[in-house]
C-alpha cells in the first residue's frame, strides 16, 4: 500500500441559483468566505502555495477559469481574497451560477517562509561570517584574478 501524495490544489466551490446570480455584493461575499475556507485548509496541511484561481460557471454551463501565479510561496488569507476578488471583476455584471476558488502550485517541503533577514548574500567575500580570514583575504586580493584551490591553503 503507498501513501497518497500530496494534492496538487486545494479549492472550494458553491452553486448559486441556477438562473444566475448578478448581484456583484453577493458573489464578493461568496468569493470572501470561499477564499477563507481554501486558505484554512491549506495551513491546515501546512501548505504553500504559489497560484490563485478562480472558477466561474454562467448559465447554463459556460465554466471559465482564470488563475494568477504569484511570485513565491506563500501562506496569507488576505492575498489570496485580494487576489481572487480582483480575478472575479472580469465577471461582475454577468450571471453567475457557481462560484470557487483554488489555491495551486502547493510546496510542503518549505514548512516556514524565511524572512529575507535570513538569507546569506549572495557574494560570500563580502560576508564577514561565510568564510574563515584567510579565504577572505585571499579572494580580496584576487578580485581580478584567477585563483587556484591551492592558493587557499
């Protein structure tokens, strides 16, 4: 027996009134507590994700989607209303029959986004705690110039 793998997205949909519904209050409320339930779920999974969705069916059944991916992973509730309620104005005044909202691309792998104050920079010569003295000095002085790993030592 395998474990299942993880999911690739985690959504949430509601079916409004067959006919439609035009109201533009009602479908951002709708879209609101939808974004809520999907971003709940997917810290409940200890999930990152980097794509916000949108699922928007017209009658009788047209489905359209639209997505927008983000720029990293991310955990935030509020980006992902923002983002899902801006998708949404594409369709504002046309009847709506149902309604979701998915989060995709998930990463579980990177449990905790780590603030930038974190990160090492980049060029390690000019990092007083990445390398020993010596290698420091050595790389300082031969900026210009090819250096063997003999050098080093």
């Amino acid at each position: 027996m395998t474990p299942p793998d993880d999911p690739k997205s985690i959504s949430k949909e509601t079916s409004l009134d067959p006919e439609g519904v035009t109201d533009s209050t009602v479908k951002t409320e709708i879209v609101r507590e939808l974004a809520g339930q999907v971003t709940t779920r997917a810290s409940s999974k200890n999930a990152l994700y980097r794509t916000v969705g949108i699922k928007v069916v017209q009658p009788p059944f047209d489905v359209n989607t639209r997505e927008r991916s983000l720029s990293g992973p991310v955990q935030d509730e509020a980006l992902v209303e923002t983002v899902a309620l801006d998708l949404l104005g594409e369709f504002e005044t046309v009847p709506v029959r149902k309604l979701g909202v998915r989060v995709s691309n998930l990463s579980f792998s990177e449990r905790e986004q780590a603030p930038l104050t974190e990160w090492e920079p980049a060029d390690a010569a000019s990092s007083s705690t990445a390398l020993p003295e010596h290698i420091r000095r050595r790389l300082s002085e031969q900026r210009d110039q090819q250096a063997t790993l003999d050098e080093f030592w």
